[in-house]
C-alpha cells in the first residue's frame, strides 16, 4: 500500500519507522521541523525505508506549497494520512475530496483544550482566545466531514473528534520495548548512573518532555523542591528539546539552590538512549495542563520503577494508582 504521510509541524521517530515497515511510505514535513527536530538524523539513523519530501517555507508560505504538492501526488498514493485536523489536514483533506484520495486523519492532542492553555499562561488575550478557538472548530469540522476516518490515541480523544467527524476509530502507536525498558538492578543503576554521569546516591526523577504551553513544568519544580524540603535528595532531570528553556525556568522560578539539583540535557533517542535514563530513575514524571499523558501509563506498563502524571485528561482511570504511580490535579504541587 503506497501511503503519504503528511506532517504539518513535529512528529516521532516510532511513528514513522512502524509505518515504514507496514506499508509503502512517503513522508511530508515542513523543512524546518524535520532538521529542528532531528527527525532527519534519527530517520537516517534508523533505515528505515522512507521517501522524505521536505516543503521549505513559512506556516503560509507551507501552507501554499504543501497544497501543490498535495494536489500534484494525491493520484499516486492509495491513502494519505493527515496529522491532526488542523491547517494540515484542511490542505489534505480537500484535496483528497476533489481528488478521489482516501484520507485519514490521526488525532493524539486535543486541540480546543491545548489552544486554551496559551489563554491560561496569559499569552494571548480573549479576543485572539476567541478567534483561535473557532478557527480551530472550523478547520476540525471541514477536516471531520472530508476525512474518511478520524484515528485518535484513545477514549478521550475519541470523545473529542466524535462531534466532528462521521466515523472515529482508536488506534495507538505507542509501545514499550520491554528488552529495553526492563528494570534494572541496583548495582546496573550504579553502573548507568555512572556511565551517564549522573549522581550515584540522589533521589533521581526524570522528565521526558519538551517546554510548550500546555505543559506544567513548573509545578513539577516546585513539587521536587517540596520533596527535598522533606528531607529526600531529589535530582530533578529534563531531557526535551527545550533543556535550556527547564534551566532558566528553574533559576526564575525561585527554587532554593536549583543549580545543585536540577539538571537538563537535549532529548534522547526514544527507541535507544532514552530507556537507559528511566532505568537509572527512581520515580517518572509529566506534567501538563491539558495533553493526554497516555506514553506515562505505557512507560510504566513496561514494569519500570514509578510513575507520578500531573493532570490527567486522557483515560485517567487507566493509569495504575499506587505503586505503579499517581495522578495529581495540574498546578497541585504537594
């Protein structure tokens, strides 16, 4: 099957490696995204059977040129696969009407509720509030009725795109390696730590994510700063793309001596490195305003150490309380 799929920002390296292996793959992506996010090392890296096609431009500059691309290919492809139901998807999903292309969108944020979280962090004003969300609404529903199916990560996400879309399926592309996520020793801690050169004797919490508006890091520091309060050696980590974004957070955010205990480095392979730091890890955790937290429940259904997620959204009752992990309310830092 000969399938293009077409990316409008950011996408993972899993995601596009299982779809290389299961079909005839083409993948489009804004230039920029594809070199920012290391997306074309890791993909090189991989070798995987892909045919990349690069759109340069700005968001509508993009947004022009993608739509020529698109209406150009369409014919050769059997199914297109459009990543949200945003600008990328409108572009796709109107071709693919006056094309005669299946198209299938793939859904894994809800987009209303990540919208509103610039509104919340006070970025922009209720009128911009106003107008984004209804663009959002109207690109949801061209996209919903000109889509043949809307995939989504899960029941929540379901429940979302139903109201805009006439069939929604669920289908998750996320899964643990557990050759490689697997619990480690105590004396296999000690000798990653050391090789990661990370501090032997501390309390370490890592976090895996990326600075954006609809996440929490800050309560995240203030609930580690309220856990070496108490007496525990925390040594808080971020691996993300904006690691010098967490640092300068954490030096403004008023935490006492943040210099000692927090730590950042650039994000890690997800299908390599990244199963290293969590073995080494004493506890797991994400926080977010909005986004589903559905890779925290799979990380830990791999049987590693713990896992704490701040504001849960997507399925919460799937997350396994108490010694696999919790869930707390975003902005509760005790």
């Amino acid at each position: 099957m000969r399938v293009l799929f077409f990316v409008e920002g950011f996408t993972d390296i899993r995601f596009v490696v299982g779809l290389s292996e299961i079909c005839d793959l083409t993948l489009a992506v804004p230039a920029r995204a594809y070199r920012e996010s290391g997306l074309d090392e890791r993909l090189r890296a991989s070798g995987a059977r892909v045919t990349v096609r690069p759109i340069e431009g700005s968001r509508l500059v993009f947004q022009a040129r993608s739509f020529a691309y698109l209406w150009r290919v369409a014919p050769s492809f059997d199914v297109i696969l459009a990543q949200e139901m945003l600008r990328g998807a409108l572009n796709a999903t109107l071709v693919g009407a006056l094309r005669g292309v299946p198209v299938v969108t793939y859904m894994g944020i809800s987009p209303i509720e990540y919208f509103r979280c610039r509104r919340e962090r006070g970025q922009i004003g209720p009128a911009a509030a106003a107008l984004g969300e209804a663009a959002i609404r109207t690109l949801m529903t061209i996209s919903g009725r000109l889509a043949s199916t809307a995939l989504v990560m899960g029941p929540y996400l379901a429940s979302v795109a139903a109201p805009f879309s006439r069939r929604v399926a669920i289908g998750r592309y996320y899964g643990v390696d557990v050759d490689l996520f697997r619990p480690a020793t105590a004396a296999e801690k000690t000798a990653l730590r050391n090789r990661l050169d990370l501090p032997r004797d501390a309390f370490l919490i890592v976090l895996a994510s990326r600075i954006s508006h609809e996440k929490d890091p800050e309560t995240v520091l203030q609930a580690a700063a309220c856990a070496r309060a108490r007496g525990l050696d925390v040594v808080l980590l971020n691996l993300g793309g904006g690691y010098q974004e967490f640092l300068a957070l954490a030096a403004a955010s008023g935490v006492p001596d943040a210099a000692r205990w927090v730590l950042a480095r650039p994000a890690c392979h997800p299908m390599k490195d990244l199963a290293d730091y969590y073995r080494t890890a004493d506890a797991l955790v994400q926080g977010s305003l909005e986004e589903g937290l559905s890779r925290v429940r799979t990380w830990m259904a791999g049987r590693m150490e713990a896992g704490v997620a701040v504001d849960l959204d997507d399925n919460p009752s799937s997350l396994v309380q108490g010694t696999a992990g919790i869930g707390t309310p975003g902005g509760s830092a005790q």
